[in-house]
C-alpha cells in the first residue's frame, strides 16, 4: 500500500442504494477514490447485496477494500449498530441473519405510516417508497425524504427531531437483532466486529459501560472512534473506551448522500495515535486492487 497502513486515509463506514444511501457503489467508490480514501468499506444496514459491486469497482479505481455490513441491533431498549468487517461475504449464516433483521422492516415500514397518518401526515409509505433503492430496506432515511419533498420539514435531520424518534409520531418501536447474535454472525464469518458511533446511543454510563462489557464478551474487538456521527469530545471519550476495553479503533464517515451527510467520505480526522487500528488487524483481509 505504499506507506504506512496504520496512517491511510481509511473509511469503514458509508452507505449505498443498496440501503439508505442514495448513490451506487461504483458511485461511492469513484468518489472515494476522488477523496483521498486508501482503504475502503461499504457498509449497507441489514445487507451484503452491494458488496461484490462495491469490491469489483473498488479493485477498478485502484482501491484498497474492505467487505461490511452494519447490523441493527437492539440492546436495553434501544438501537445500537454494530459494524462488521472483513468477512467472508459468501458466509451463509451472517446472509440468513441479515436476511432475518431485514425482514422486520416491511411490516415497520407500514406501521409507521399509520402512526404519521394519525399526525396528519397521509401516503408516507408510498412516498417513502419511491426513494427506496431496495424493497428489502425501507428505513426511516426513506421515509424522511418523503417529508422533505413534501414540504414538511427543511431538512432530513428535522424530521427525524419531530416525527422519527422515540416518543415522536411516527415512531415505532422495533426488535432488532440480538447484540451477541451480530457479533457471533460477523465472528464466524472471518471478521471484526464493531461498535460503530457509540456517542449516537441515549445510554447511561452504566448501560453503556455494560454495552462493552457484553460487546467483548461476545467476542467483539472494535469500536468507532473518529465518525461523521461524533464530536471531537466524542472521539475523545470513545478513544477513552477503546484503551479501557482494549479494543481496536475504527474510522468512518456514515457518508449516505451529497448534501445530506455533513462529513464526505475520506473527510475525517486521524485516529489518535497510540489507538490500533482495527484495518492493522484485517490487513490479511484486505482486497488489493490488482
Ligand atoms: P432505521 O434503520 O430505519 O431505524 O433508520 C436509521 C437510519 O436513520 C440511520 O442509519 C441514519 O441514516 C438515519 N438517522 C437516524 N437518526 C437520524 C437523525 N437524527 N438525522 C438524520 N438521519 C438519522
Ligand atoms: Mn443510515
Ligand atoms: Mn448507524
Ligand atoms: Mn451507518
């Protein structure tokens, strides 16, 4: 790779059409490459569909690659995202997981329309619908598309802050996978799991401090560090936590779209530097480009 691979521009984290993204993955890797990125992971939620488009355009713009995923996860009564990366993408446990999480979103999707039609708020399902690049994965992303279009909200960010989160109209509670079957599922396919923005999780210190407890007993080894989703307090705090659990780091964007994500892939700050960068442990799992 050239220099160092401990300093290269990683970026483990983005999303594509393939879930709650809007570009395609030849798309994310001719930008990332354009943005510097020297190692590079697409990570669609639920869902591997992306990943040979992601690895065969990542080997043709000269990009280093990494195989993802972003797993939703429930855990003490909220989401939680964990990350895997570097497994084998043909594993057919992890494709029968994520095909499970996957499958609780239709029947969501649906509900939340209903609870935003009791709000005043009619067709959200059809209209999320139309900017879902794949049947498989409505998500909430769609749906606040939709209310922009629409007119009732400026931006993504102030739908989810009046009709998306808990407590909120078109709300839904939702029972995602089990955190010790993610990471098992990532484990056995040959790759790292990680816990990805933990900044983002309304958690109390000790529930978070019982998320990493159960993390690593798991067999997770990664947490996000340095995220479009953190401050830099944040990144501080989670270095903290990274050097407590003895846990690898991660770097990531969570680039889903032009205009609407505020970090562009490649964007971010180095890790801190007596951090091990989860990439260093992965090298054998590396997809050069040939
Ligand atoms: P879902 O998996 O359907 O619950 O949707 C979760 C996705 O919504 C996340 O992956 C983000 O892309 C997006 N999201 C969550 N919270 C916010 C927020 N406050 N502002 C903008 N996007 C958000
Ligand atoms: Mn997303
Ligand atoms: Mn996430
Ligand atoms: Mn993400």
């Amino acid at each position: 790779m050239g220099k160092a691979l401990r300093t290269v521009n990683a970026d483990l984290h983005c999303h594509s059409a393939f879930s709650d993204g809007t570009l395609e993955p030849e798309a994310l890797a001719a930008r990332a490459k354009a943005n510097g990125v020297e190692l590079w992971a697409l990570t669609d939620h639920d869902e591997l569909a992306g990943q040979r488009r992601a690895r065969d355009a990542a080997r043709a713009a000269g990009l280093p690659y990494l195989t993802g995923t972003e797993i939703s996860v429930s855990f003490a009564g909220t989401t939680v995202h964990v990350v895997g990366l570097g497994f084998d993408a043909e594993d057919g446990d992890l494709a029968a997981g994520l095909a499970a999480t996957r499958g609780g979103r239709e029947p969501r999707a649906r509900e939340m329309s209903e609870a935003l039609a009791k709000a005043g708020i009619r067709g959200a399902y059809e209209g999320a619908l139309k900017f879902v690049g794949n049947p498989e994965l409505i998500s909430r992303t769609h749906f606040a598309r939709f209310l922009v279009e629409s007119g009732v909200c400026a931006d993504t960010q102030e739908v989810f802050r009046r009709f998306l989160v808990e407590g909120k109209p078109g709300f839904v509670p939702h029972r995602w996978a089990r955190l010790g079957d993610a990471v098992r599922w990532i484990v056995d396919a040959g790759g790292i799991a990680v816990i990805a923005h933990p900044a983002r999780y309304k958690l109390t210190p000790t529930e978070d401090y019982a998320l990493f407890v159960e993390f690593k007993a798991h067999g997770g080894r990664g947490v996000e560090v340095v995220t479009g989703s953190h401050s830099a307090a944040d990144a501080l705090r989670y270095a903290e936590t990274a050097r407590e659990f003895g846990l690898l780091a991660s770097r990531g964007s969570d680039f889903h779209s032009p205009g609407e994500s505020r970090i562009d892939l490649g964007g971010l700050p180095p890790l801190p530097p007596d951090l091990s960068p989860v990439w260093e442990a992965l090298e054998p799992r590396i997809q050069a480009p040939s």
